[in-house]
C-alpha cells in the first residue's frame, strides 16, 4: 500500500502454490497490505507450459492466474523465451531457422493468448546475456541470431497488446557491460519498431561477500544511475526478483546489513520516476531458491524460516514510504 501511496504500481512476490498448501506462506503473501502482485515462480516456464511439441499443459499455471485473478492482484507473467527450464526437444531438436521461429511463435501465442488480459506484465525474453554484455550462446541465439529478441517482443505483442512486455535479467544492477547489453537490447527492439514497455532488473543481490557474490550490492546512487540507463531510453524499469542472500547462518549484525540493502533498492526505485514496481523473489527463508543452489548462502527475504517478518521487511517499507 506504501508503494500505492508513492504513486507507484505494485508490490509483488514470486509464488509457487505449494501440495499440499501452506497456509501460514499463502497468509503473507495473500495479505493486500503488503502485496498486489504475483509472479509465477515457474509454473509458467516452457518445459512446465510445452513439455512435448505443441502438447500444451497449462493446469499448474492456470491455478497461479485463477488465484491472483480472484484475489484481484496485479500478474507479472514470467516468461515466454529462456534458454533455462526448456525442454530437451527445443534445446537438441537442431530444428532450422524458419522452424525454431515457428516454434517459438507457437509458444508464446498458445501462452500469451491463453492468460490475454490477464497478465499485467510480461517477461518475454528473460536472461538473453552473458556477463560481458554479449548474447548467451542459447539455441535461440545460436539458429536465429539477435533478430529472436524483437521477433519474440512481436509476437506477444500481437498476442495480448495491453501487456507491458520486459526484457529480464540478473546482474543489471552495477551498470556495467551486462547492463549495456540490456540497453543494446532494448536500442534493437525499438529500431524494429516493435513494442518494449520496460527492463526488469532482477536484483539476486547479497549484503556480504559470498562464495557466489565478489562484491555486495551497489549503493544507491548507482543503483539509480543503472535504472535511468533504460528510462532514458525512453522504457520504464522494475526490480522483478529482489533477494539478498548472505553466508549463513544469519546474525543480528548481518540482518542489519540486510536491512539496510533492501532499504537501497526501495530508496532507488522511489527516486527513479519510471520505476513502476518491486517484486521480491518469495516471502519466506524457508523456501527460497539460494540455499539449495549456493550451499552456505541463503537467509534472503524478508520473512524467516518461522514466517516471522526480519528486520529487512522494515527497512524495505522504511525505504517506500522515505525514498
Ligand atoms: O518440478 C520438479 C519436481 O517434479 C522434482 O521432483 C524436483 C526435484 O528436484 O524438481 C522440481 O523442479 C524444480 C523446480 O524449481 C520446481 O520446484 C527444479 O529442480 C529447480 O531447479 C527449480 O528451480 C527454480 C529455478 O528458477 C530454475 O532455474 C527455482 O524454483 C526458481 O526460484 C528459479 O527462479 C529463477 C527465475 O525463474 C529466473 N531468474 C533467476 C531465478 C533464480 O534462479
């Protein structure tokens, strides 16, 4: 609501609903103070929408539409072409250029058109760079070349064009030469002539130096410096992932840090106009992804592992309503 009040639109979480339930996660996350925004944690993603050839499965990600449509929340639809989470028939198929565009026509058409309306924002490409700014050898990338990126921006638009479509990425958060990548990208789609409403800056940041993390998040001023990169060009931003991981197990001290990174992040959107929304990735410690990928990290949001609200959650709501 902070955020609301900020002019600004939405605060959301990444959810997975869970089998069976759980209720005391679906509490926080359901609770309308706090949040006005989901984002599928992967019930959206190819190999969960297309597991074989045009053999659509969408009942998982039709519970995660029905259940933000009934609890009249905001959906940043996630995502429509990734090199991560595809199905082997996509990424080994050696299928040829006209035919890899036909398929990815197809997915984004029978996966877009199905939530049409409902999908607030959309991530069409998501994680298209490498960390030095050029383009991730992916199968899209290796059959179509760059031209994919606007012909994927196409197709969703002509698809459902009332939703805001974003380009997606991890490690934008610096500015450096993978945040310029992201630029170039959205310079590229533009110079199609094709529609790209916003850059969505994931923020898997860290308040210490971890195993995974050579250097904790940037401070302010260059967190603002990276937003205004894309909003002038002309594209509006949005932290889509926020988490801050740290070596664990947490200590007053650390969660302190932690505190005062999600107080930063708040703070820089709140400065940068165009920064419409935060959406952290999940609610509770208990079932984030970090501690299962980076062993000895984890700690990251802004509920503990016992739902209990960390000193991150108020520096989070310190930053919205100050910043
Ligand atoms: O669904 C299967 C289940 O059938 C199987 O029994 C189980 C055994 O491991 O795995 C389940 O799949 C897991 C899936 O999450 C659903 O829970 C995968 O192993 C696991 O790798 C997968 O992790 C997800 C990860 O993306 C995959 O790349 C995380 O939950 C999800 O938080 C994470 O999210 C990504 C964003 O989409 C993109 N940006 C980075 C972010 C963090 O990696």
């Amino acid at each position: 609501k902070a955020m609301v009040a900020r002019g600004r639109s939405f605060i959301g979480t990444a959810v997975t609903l869970r089998d069976p339930p759980d209720n005391k996660e679906a509490a926080i996350y359901s609770n309308k103070a706090d949040f006005n925004s989901i984002t599928p944690e992967n019930a959206q993603k190819w190999e969960s929408i297309e597991p074989q050839r045009n053999q659509f499965t969408f009942a998982d990600a039709d519970r995660h539409v029905d259940f933000a449509v009934d609890n009249g929340l905001q959906i940043h639809c996630h995502n429509l072409v990734w090199h991560s989470q595809l199905p082997d028939w996509v990424t080994n198929g050696n299928f040829d250029n006209a035919t890899l565009i036909s398929i990815m026509k197809n997915h984004i058409t029978k996966l877009a058109g199905r939530y049409k309306g409902k999908c607030t924002r959309w991530d069409v490409v998501n994680e298209a760079l490498n960390e030095d700014g050029t383009y991730r050898e992916s199968v899209f990338y290796n059959t179509t070349g760059e031209a994919y990126l606007p012909l994927a921006f196409k197709f969703a638009s002509e698809v459902d064009p009332n939703a805001q479509l974003y380009y997606n990425d991890y490690n934008l958060e610096s500015g450096g030469a993978k945040a310029k990548g992201a630029q170039r990208i959205v310079q590229l789609i533009q110079s199609y002539g094709v529609k790209i409403n916003g850059v969505g800056l994931q923020a898997h940041l860290s308040s210490e130096v971890t195993p995974t993390s050579p250097s904790p998040a940037p401070d302010q001023a260059t967190l603002e410096n990276t937003l205004r990169m894309y909003t002038s060009q002309g594209v509006d931003v949005a932290y889509t992932e926020i988490d801050v991981r740290m070596n664990t197990p947490p200590t007053p001290a650390k969660l302190k840090k932690q505190a005062d990174v999600y107080e930063t992040v708040a703070r820089s959107c709140l400065a940068v106009k165009r920064c419409v929304g935060m959406t952290t990735w999940g609610v509770s410690d208990k079932y984030s992804w970090i501690p299962e990928t980076f062993e000895g990290e984890g700690a990251a949001l802004m509920w503990n592992k016992k739902y209990k609200k960390k000193p991150a959650y108020f520096g989070f709501l310190k930053g919205i309503k100050q910043g």
